[in-house]
C-alpha cells in the first residue's frame, strides 16, 4: 500500500515529492514566485512612467547656464554704475524689448546677457549718458511650461479686500503698461466690503527701503484720478470697511 500510494504521488506530481516537502511549503513557493512577478512588473512599468514625454525646449538655456538668451516673459535686473536712476527690474515684452525711463524701447529678445548689457550701453551713451557701465542679471524666466511663455508683470495681492490674495500674473496687453486697476481684475476682483478708497500700493526703491503709495480705486473708476502704472514686484494691499460702511 505504501509503495503504491507513494507511486502515485510521484506520478501525479513529478516535481515535488509530497512524502518530502509539506504542502504549505509549495504554496509559500508558489506565492513567493507570483509576487516577485508583480515587484518585476511595477518596476518596469514605474521606468516607463518616468520617461518624460518630451524635451522642454528650454533646457540648457536656463538662467544661471553659460547658454542663457532673454526670451519673452524673462525678468532682467539692470544696473548702470554711473547713474541709479536707470537701475530696475525690466521684463521683456512681447515686443521683445525692455523700456528704460527716458532711453525708451531696447531690443534684447534672444540675446545673451553681454549682449544686452553692450545694447543698453549704447543706447544710454546715445543720448542720456556720457559713459555708462550697465551690468545685466536675470532674475527669472518668464511664466509657462518651457514651450508656451506667458508674457506679464508679476504683482502681489494681499488684504480681505481682494477675492484671491497671492502673486498674480498680469498680463501685457500690446504696448499698455500694466497698471493698479488691471491687477485687481485679473487677480479675481474686489471682495465684498473692500475699502477702495484707502487702498495701497508698496514698493521697493533703489535703497530696498518700502515706499507706501495710497491708490483711491473708487477715484480711479469715476475717471477722477489717474490708475498707477505698477513695477514687477509691487504689493497692492485692500483693506475691508468697517461694519460695511
């Protein structure tokens, strides 16, 4: 009976010998082989996962990189040695240049930074300065995915005066300059009780000291008082009434 029953095993299950090896010990081998079949499989499919789509076409022309160009968007400190009042943070325009006070338009789109710093230079020796040493430092590229560039000023928004506090992204809109007003709409508007009228802007000057400037927007929508032109950086910060009044 023994011979025959331990026949049968051997011919039923050619691999395992059931007299040897328990049960419970094949199933720990089979499980073992099916999970290491599936920590394969997520590997390879977490590789796949990890390859990027495509290549961002502004890699190695970053800022920073010995590649860097000025694109649209881009914001680029300018400092001139030999006169501070020209000294600032000019974004490029879709027209592709930065506007100076009183040197006006300057093409930089997709020059490297001597060569924006040797275009300024000229321009400024041209007709406001007898020589000029300019130094060009970019700060950040322009806002978007590395293909599609957003061109605009970048502000920030803050009190419960203003639906959506944080930085906002306001737009160019042709040769307009980007103003107060322009700022609030596209950062979401005002919020309910907003005190319009004892809103402010901050903003540094030259010497990085806070300026306070007050803007009265119910003025400004009567066409009473002029809407500020803003600078990359600007806070505009509206209060709320109080008891709604």
């Amino acid at each position: 009976m023994n011979s025959f029953t331990s026949s049968l095993k051997l011919k039923w299950c050619p691999i395992f010998n059931f007299s040897v090896i328990p049960i419970i010990q094949i199933r720990n081998i089979i499980i073992h082989g099916l999970l290491v079949c599936l920590v394969s499989c997520s590997n390879w499919k977490a590789k796949q996962i990890e390859e990027p789509e495509s290549i961002v076409e502004r890699s190695g022309n970053d800022i920073g990189s010995a590649g860097y160009k000025a694109g649209i968007g881009d914001a680029i400190d300018i400092f001139v040695l030999e006169d501070n009042s020209f000294n600032g943070l000019y974004v490029v325009r879709p027209s592709g240049d930065i506007i100076l006070p009183k040197a006006g338009r300057i093409a930089v789109l997709g020059m490297k930074l001597e060569e924006i710093e040797s275009s300024v230079k000229r321009v400024l020796e041209s007709n406001q300065l007898t020589q000029a040493s300019v130094i060009a430092d970019p700060v950040r590229r322009g806002a978007g995915d590395g293909k599609t560039i957003m061109a605009g000023m970048n502000v920030y928004l803050t009190g419960p005066g203003v639906m959506r506090q944080g930085r906002a992204l306001v737009p160019f809109v042709g040769d307009a300059k980007v103003t107060a007003f322009q700022a609030i709409t596209d950062g979401g508007g005002f919020a309910a009780f907003a005190n319009k009228k004892r809103s402010y802007l901050l903003r540094k000057d030259q010497s990085g000291r806070t300026r306070r400037l007050a803007i009265d927007f119910i003025a400004i929508e009567k066409g009473l008082a002029s809407d500020p032109t803003l600078q990359d950086g600007d806070t505009i910060v509206v209060p709320q009434k109080m008891f709604g009044f």
